[in-house]
C-alpha cells in the first residue's frame, strides 16, 4: 500500500503548510547551486546538495535538514 507524502515526509509537509515553500531542480539563472532548499519570508533556511542520483534521496535530505531546522528554531509542529 503506497504512503502520503505526509506520512512519508512529514516535515517537509508541515514547512510547506505553515512555513515557507520548496525549491527543487536547477535554474541556470540562479546563482544557486543546490539541487533543492527550504525558503521561508527570510531566505533560504536549508540548502542540499547540488546533485543527487534520485529525487527520493533529495526529499530524504530535506527531510532530515528541515527536521533538524525546525528542532533548532523550536518549532511545535502540534
């Protein structure tokens, strides 16, 4: 049985829902380099790598770095 986003990355559905928005891919425009980030109102509030071999392992990533983000600013997610 296939899992929600939301069970499947629950911080990164939060961040999205109350928070801020994702970037992913590459914008050649961009001085940015990294492959997908966290943006709130302030800028940019996590970054990954600027490469990853699957798309599942750049949301794995965010997950973890929103995670860790959110535990720093004390974030309640309730």
């Amino acid at each position: 049985m296939a899992s929600s986003f939301e069970s499947l990355y629950p911080n990164i559905a939060y961040f999205v829902d109350a928070i801020g928005w994702i970037e992913f891919g590459h914008n050649n425009d961009s001085p940015l380099t990294s492959f997908i980030r966290a943006i709130d109102m302030g800028g940019i509030v996590w970054e990954g790598k600027d490469e990853y071999d699957t798309l599942d392992k750049a949301f794995q990533d965010l997950e973890k770095g929103l995670g860790k983000w959110m535990r720093e600013q004390g974030v309640d997610q309730q």
